[in-house]
C-alpha cells in the first residue's frame, strides 16, 4: 500500500499572532495526520507580537526574519526548506474547515496534468467568491461542515487562483519556479504565479467542494488605504508590464 503524500503548509505571518493562533488549532483540528500527513513552516515576517516565542512554545519549524520582507520574499524563504511531496500556501488569516485537505488533495492529486488547486472561501477576488451568511465562526463551520463533500463533478477549470489557499505538487513547483519577488510587499504575485502555471501546461482547479473561511488582507490593513491603493495600482502595472495582458482578464 502506498503511503500518503505530505503536505508542507507554509504560513507568513507579520504581527497577526491571534489569527496565527486560530489558523493553525484549525489546522491541527481538521487535518488528519494518518490520512493526509502536514508539515507545518511558519514564517514570521520580523513580528514584535511574540510570534516566534509562541512557535517555539508549540514546537512548531519556524522561520524568524529580522524585518517584514513582504508577502512573497516570504513564502520564497518557506518554500524552499518545506518538505512534502505537495506544497500549499496558507494565510494568517485563513480558517480551514472539516476535510478541507483531503478535498483539496483529491483534485490535485485526480489529474496529472492539474498543478494547483484552490477552494472556494466568503472572501476573494473572482470565482472563488461564496456568499456565506453566518453568524459567527461556530455557524460558518457547521456550513463548511456539510458543504465539504468532495465530489469531483464541481472541480472546475480556472484561469486563476487566489493566494490565500493554494495546494500545488513539488515536481510542479520545481518547474515553475519561486514567487515573482517584484511584486513585493504583495499583490498579484499570485496572478504570474497560476499564469506561468499555466503557460507550462498546467491546469488549475477551483474546488467549489471546499469552502473555508478567509478574514481577509489582514496584514495589508496595517497600511494606509492610500497607500495600499498605490500599492495594487503599481503591481498591475508591473504584470502588466511583463506580460503584455491586463490581469483582470484571467477573472
């Protein structure tokens, strides 16, 4: 019987140790370490908070960098000591649900030539949007609970995933390469990323059979909405400087 792949799940995180805390007790909670073994690589961003203090009292593999390097620098530093023989990126600020990661694996692992799957959440950018009213997370898990049946009639082809939740195979990741770090501090690093996918054959799939919770760009509400404006405005700019498209046409 062949063993089950490990996933290596890696965290950024910067000053959000009270969504690190209930991102990664879902984690352990949902995950069941005979049936879809993890790894866990947190990557603390130069946090003052105590971050690395509490990684260490969980006996949790950390990252401790000296400054806020930015979203993808970040995830490029993670990546590269994650073992697993699947990858996934994982916000702070994101809550997984019952099954999530088998779900998830199922349609990646159900096609040799699928190089990423995502899930469905109640906050992000284009398809994997979901309307999901709730009155607290209590009751949002109870409706991830019975939505998470893995049925593979709702993996859907996609364009793009967003970078909130993002499973990929290794020998995948090898090919195409780290985070585009031109997009740092953050934003659209996640578009070049499913594009060069994609541009190597890939397919992507959108698991409209996992839905989880994402509180949503809660390190980049640090930053003035001003400046955070500027910010999406010069990274668009930059995808499409190099690739000749407008990033709002993979939506």
């Amino acid at each position: 019987m062949t063993a089950p792949r490990t996933t290596g799940i890696v965290i950024p995180t910067y000053n959000g140790l009270p969504l690190l805390r209930a991102c990664v007790e879902a984690v352990r909670r949902h995950t069941d370490p005979e049936r879809t073994p993890y790894e866990l690589l947190i990557v603390d961003n130069g946090s003052t908070d105590g971050t690395a203090q509490w990684c260490g009292s969980e006996r949790i593999s950390f990252i401790r960098l000296p400054a806020n390097i930015g979203f993808p620098r970040a995830c490029n530093k993670g990546l590269r000591l994650a073992g697993g023989e699947r990858l996934l990126l994982l916000n702070n600020d994101v809550t997984v649900t019952p099954r999530w990661l088998d779900n998830l694996s199922a349609a990646l692992d159900g096609d040799d030539n699928v190089g990423m799957a995502g899930p469905m959440t109640n906050y992000a950018s284009g398809k994997q949007q979901m309307d999901v009213p709730h009155a607290d997370s209590a009751e949002f898990e109870r409706i991830a609970d019975e939505h998470n049946r893995s049925d593979p009639g709702k993996w859907e082809p996609v364009m793009r995933l967003v970078g909130f939740c993002m499973l990929f195979k290794r020998e995948v990741y090898e090919r195409v390469g780290e985070l585009d770090e031109r997009f740092s501090p953050g934003h659209y690093e996640d578009d070049d990323y499913c594009l060069r996918m994609r541009m190597l054959g890939y397919g992507l799939r959108l698991c409209r059979d996992t839905l989880v919770h994402h509180a949503g760009s809660a390190s980049f509400r640090q930053v003035e909405p001003g400046k955070l404006q500027a910010l999406v405005e010069r990274n668009r700019r930059l995808f499409m400087e190099k690739w000749n498209v407008d990033p709002a046409a993979f939506f």
